[in-house]
C-alpha cells in the first residue's frame, strides 16, 4: 500500500473510529481495565527491552509485532511465536487497526513519528521510545495529536517515572541550593563511531533487512555496515547524536525541576576534523565526535539561567566542593545545578541528588517528601494510566518540549557545522584568522522560528522521501 493512500486511510480511520476499542463491542477478549492490546514497531535492539518491560506488566497482549530487521527481532520474535510478525508498520496498520488500543514505537529517530502518528490519529494510545522525534515540527505536532485525540502517551526517557527526580525537586522547592543560575550536563556519549565523511560506497543488503523500509522517510542511498545496527545514531538523515540520544535522559532533572519550557537561545562548538594538513574535512551530514552546547532559559522561579552541555569525552568545570577523585554523576554523566546557596549534583537517568561538599550532605536533613512516588515501571505506569486511568511522567504534551529543547542544542550544533558553507566558502578553505562556525541562534519558541538567521529554519522540519510525507 503506498504512503498517499495509507495517509488517507488513516485519516478516514480517525473520523470514523471512537475510542471505544473493538473488543468492547463483542469480540471474545478480556475487558479492558484488564488486558492491553498492543501492536509493537521495532522490537530488536532497545525495542526488546521496551517489549519485555510491557510484558511484564502482567497486562498486556501483544497482537502484531513488526520489525524491518529479522536478526534483531528474532530474540523478541522466539519469545512471542504466536503473535503476528510484519516487516512494514502499514500492513500492521491495515490488518489490525480494529484489534489494538495501543502502539509502542521503538525504532530509529528518523521514523518515529511517521509511524506513531497514522495510530495517534486513530486514537491510538503511544509509547515511544526518546527522543521523542528526529525534528522540531515532528515533536511538536506529536503533542498536538495526542491533545486533539485525547490519549494516553508516554516518551521512553524511563528515568522521568524515578524516585531520584521527584526528591531533586523537592530540594529545588524548598530552596536547599537558591536560586539556579546554571546547569552543567555531560555525557560519555557518543559510544560509536561519529563523524564519517558521506558514505557513497554500497555493500550488499543482507537478506534479514528490508533497507527500503529502513530507510522510510530518509533519502535513498546504498546500504552501508557503517549505519547499522548502532551506528546511525551519528548521522543527521537518521539519528540525533550523542545530545539526541542522552538529552532526554540527563536534561530531564534539570528541564523538570527548573520549569525550563523552551529555550530563547542556543549556540554550539564542535570538535574540527582534519582530512589533511590544513584541510577541514566535510562531516556535515554527520553528527560531531565531540561538542559543547549552550542553552539560555528564562524561568519563573529562576530567572534567566544556562544549560551547558557537554559530550565526546569534554566535561565541564569540576566544582571545588567536590572531593579528590569523588565523580560528579553516574552512569556515564549527569548534571551539576550552581545555586546562590550551594551545589546539587544529579545522576544520568533516576536524577538521584547529593550536595557539595560531602560533608553538607552528610549533615543534610532532606525537605518533607510531597510528591507522589510512581509505583510501577515507566512502561507499567503508562498501560495503568491506560486502563485505570491517571497520568503519566513523560506524557507527549512534556516529552514533546523536553525534545524540542535538547534538539535545539543540535540546531546550534548544525549552524557551527554549516556556517561556512552557507556563506560560500568551500569546504578546505583555509583562513586562520575566521572563526569559526559558531552562531547564536535566538529561538521564538512559541512560534517555532529561528529569528536572526532565516537559513536555520530549514532544520526545524525535516524533509521526506516521496510518499513517505507526514
């Protein structure tokens, strides 16, 4: 079936279908408040993990799983024999629509919201996977969809259902650290290869893979082993980088806590990289091996403060409160928050806080605890919220900002890339008296516009192969 159609299949679907599921209506199902329907897309690789987590729930059936890679599926696939398997998401689409509540989307970035937003708008209830799309527009429309359809959604940054994160803002609340005027975040990311010159060379497909289909809405182009399985995470047309994969998990305490909202400005430096003596090599259709981002954010309760982030192996500023050898995050990263009253550090993913020095941690009577614990798993949060009803911790409608605030740091990574470029200086020209690509880039966020440099504003929406358009 091709794109054009299924978009206004999808489309009549949304018109016609209540929000009543199919076995309401006298299929031999179990009732609702007991048992979950799902059709899961990408179940290899992260997918697997998110499947399991669902399963485990107790409260969740699977009716069609799909993959466009046999090999990585084949773990989930053993586990689940009996549950109908697809390579394209659109025949899972066509033939089960009527039997699912619900979709779990786990695949690369670049698909995200091409296939979670044909189910959203047939009142589907979404999970899917961080970060939440691969562009702006994508997770801005992702959270208008939910809100219109009225369901139940949830991003997979897993660390946003924590304990750690909830007791971080129980001590911002009440003041333990001041006001904030800075955050630092840091992750040992990216853990694969990055920054590839392009890649023009083919290798044969391996028969497992339906390349087309992985492909999806990105531009065709021979099948390479430097994409897959990981690997794409490095290139824009697929992934979002180290800040795309880790932003949604560190910037989440910080985001949360502080009441971020959208950032105003944004600006980037990048590592350089040397295909000869004196001669810059092109990476610009790959991420960075290395960068550091600034974000300013004006807050209510904080004022004007900046998320400082920082990947490729770069750190920032080691406080003087901290101790000889003591590390400062866990987990490969985390997030320093400078207060007029002292220092919080915060890990990767639960956001679990410390003060600095140790010793004020040692004598530190925590504030009351005021909000509510999640009791279940992220996954199992969301299915509860499905069929009890409630709230989830990362519902689209703050999963989408959070998204597009860490995917603005990678809009001022791409104007350090492609400065030069755009201004008509070939790639290997040598001046050492430019400087480099680096731009502020000041952000209208409620308006979804770059307002001091037009060009950038191709970044935010993203571009589609033929049938394959949003």
């Amino acid at each position: 079936m091709k794109r054009r159609s299924f978009i206004k299949k999808s489309a009549a679907a949304s018109a016609a279908f209540t929000i009543v599921p199919s076995f309401v209506l006298g299929k031999n199902h179990i009732p609702p408040s007991d048992t979950l329907y799902i059709g899961a897309v990408g179940v290899g690789g992260r997918g697997e993990g998110v499947v399991n987590g669902l399963f485990e729930t107790g409260k969740v059936k699977f009716v069609a799983m799909c993959d466009v890679d046999e090999v990585r599926a084949a773990n989930t696939y053993a586990k689940f024999p009996n549950v109908k398997k697809y390579r394209d998401f659109r025949k899972m689409y066509d033939n089960d629509l009527k039997d699912i509540d619900a979709v779990m989307v786990a695949t690369p970035d670049h698909t995200h919201a091409t296939i979670a937003l044909p189910f959203m708008k047939a009142k589907k209830h979404a999970y899917v996977e961080k970060p939440l799309t691969h562009n702006i527009y994508e997770a801005r429309t992702m959270a208008q969809v939910a809100a219109e359809q009225g369901i139940v959604t949830q991003m997979g940054n897993q660390g946003a259902s924590s304990d750690g994160i909830r007791t971080a803002q129980e001590w911002i609340n009440a003041g333990v650290i001041g006001k904030v005027h800075r955050v630092d975040c840091w992750t040992n990311r990216p853990v694969w290869p990055q920054g590839f010159k392009h890649i023009t060379e083919g290798a044969p497909i391996p028969d497992s893979l339906s390349w087309d289909l992985w492909l999806g809405p990105a531009a065709m182009r021979p099948y390479n082993p430097n994409y897959l399985p990981f690997k794409w995470r490095g290139f824009w047309d697929f992934g979002t980088g180290a800040m795309g994969d880790m932003g949604c998990h560190i910037m989440e305490t910080p985001f949360k806590t502080l009441g971020l909202g959208f950032p105003y400005e944004a600006e980037a430096s990048c590592t350089t990289i040397w295909s000869n003596d004196f001669v810059e090599a092109d990476y610009s259709e790959a991420c960075p091996p290395s960068s550091i981002v600034r974000l300013m954010f004006d807050t209510e309760a904080h004022g004007k403060l900046s998320l400082n982030w920082y990947d490729g192996g770069i750190m920032p500023d080691l406080p003087p409160e901290l101790g000889d050898g003591e590390s400062p995050g866990a987990n490969g990263g985390g997030s320093i928050f400078h207060g007029s009253e002292g220092i919080m550090v915060t890990d990767t993913y639960s956001g679990n806080p410390r003060l600095l020095p140790k010793e004020r941690m040692e004598a530190f009577v925590p504030p009351a605890q005021t909000l509510k614990r999640v009791t279940d798993s992220h996954q199992g949060e969301w299915v509860n919220a499905i069929l009890n009803g409630g709230t989830t911790s990362s519902p689209f409608s703050y999963g989408g900002p959070l998204t597009e605030a860490v995917l603005m740091g990678n809009l001022a990574i791409k104007a350090y890339q492609y400065k030069a470029l755009k201004e008509g200086k070939k790639v290997g020209d040598w001046d050492p008296y430019t400087y480099p690509g680096r731009r502020t880039i000041q952000w209208d966020g409620q308006n979804m516009k770059v307002t001091n440099w037009e060009e950038a504003n191709d970044w935010v929406k993203g571009t589609y192969r033929d049938g394959w358009e949003l």
